[in-house]
C-alpha cells in the first residue's frame, strides 16, 4: 500500500499527517508532529484501533468525524472540518481545521484509506481578518450543538462571553439570576463544556 514520505519534511509539518483505515479508523501511518501533538506513539496509535480516535477526540465532533466517513464511502474523494482533539498530557481540548483526502482503492474499486492533515487554529499571531475568519469557521463547526440552544440561552451568550455574572445578566435581561443560572446549566450540557471558564473560552472562540 502506496503512503507519502515517510522520511524528511512531512515530518517537520506544523500539521499533524496520517493515514487511516476508512472503515475501522486504525491508524497506518502519522508523522512525527502528531505523535508530538498528542503524546502516543504511532505503536501505541495502532495498538488502541479505534479507541484512538474515541480517546482524543471531543465527543460532540464524533458525530463529524461518522458524517465525514459517510461521504467518503457515497464516492467524496475530499472532505474539511474543524474538530477538537486532546493529547495524552493535555487538560483540555484544542481546535484544528482538517483536510481529509480518499488515498487508497482495492482492486474492487473500494476506498480503503484516507489521507489526513490536522492544523491547530491558534489566533496568538493572526490578524484581525484571520481571527474573524476563524470566528466564523468555528462557530460553523458548532452550528449542530447551537441549534440546540433555545431563544431565551442564545439571549445570554453575548452578556456571557463578556464576562458578566448572572446577577448582571438578570438585570439587563429583566430575569431572575436563579433563571440566568438555570440557562447556563443547560447551554452547558448543550454545549459539552463543564466549566464557566471553558463556556466563556468557547463562545469567544466563535465570535461572541
């Protein structure tokens, strides 16, 4: 089975490269970034099959991640998406913008891998055009768990993501700040997020 340069430059790539199984998810090749970024060995990739992928992945882009490989197997030879991943020695998850390629046909005609870069989307050094473009590619991404959201949660998102407490999202809202406390409960759970602070991290990731 044909796999791109193993040695060299690939390598030394910002993005994390690899090569999986379509249908089982079982890694055959990465570069050394991603096992840098996520903290396992190729070996130790192999070895976990599909759990890798269960392992660093944040739960709620799983359902991407099936969606991208329905495509594939419905005759898309390339397919992006933004997606969450967490290495081994990390606390919490980080966001990448990925390209997924068809890579590998058996003789039947049938795909049998895929070939995929992983670029972490990090606004430290961007401009002020490339952090709004990756505003909108964020929130797009998290548009799935946002249509969960009632009118009166997507209300408060802005007044959140500033910081303000429930006591005074209540009084610009003209809500209890028990009914405050109770909608943030269930953005939340919507969201996947477990904290305040990683609540208020997420939203300003998407442009609040």
């Amino acid at each position: 089975m044909p796999y791109p340069l193993k040695n060299g430059i690939i390598h030394e790539s910002p993005a994390m490269a690899f090569i999986a199984a379509i249908d089982t998810k079982n890694i055959h090749w990465c570069n050394r970034t991603m096992e840098d970024i996520l903290g396992y060995t190729l070996r130790e990739m192999q070895q976990m099959g599909d759990a890798l992928f269960q392992t660093i992945m944040h739960p709620a882009d799983s359902v991407n991640a099936m969606r991208a490989r329905d495509f594939f197997l419905k005759g898309r030879s390339k397919h992006n998406a933004t997606c969450r991943f967490k290495g081994k020695n990390d606390t919490k998850y980080r966001w990448f913008y990925g390209t997924s390629k068809a890579h590998h046909y058996d003789i039947a005609g049938n795909l049998e891998t895929i070939f995929c870069t992983f670029l972490e989307l990090d606004e430290t050094d961007a401009s002020a055009e490339v952090k709004a473009a990756l505003n909108r590619l964020l929130h797009k991404s998290m548009e799935v768990s946002l249509e969960k959201l009632t009118p009166a949660e997507n209300e408060i998102l802005p007044y959140f993501a500033e910081g303000l407490n429930n006591t005074e999202i209540g009084g610009l809202l003209f809500k209890s700040a028990l009914t405050v406390e109770t909608h943030v409960k269930h953005i939340k759970i919507k969201l996947d997020v477990h904290s305040r602070a990683e609540l208020i991290a997420l939203l300003k990731l998407i442009g609040y």
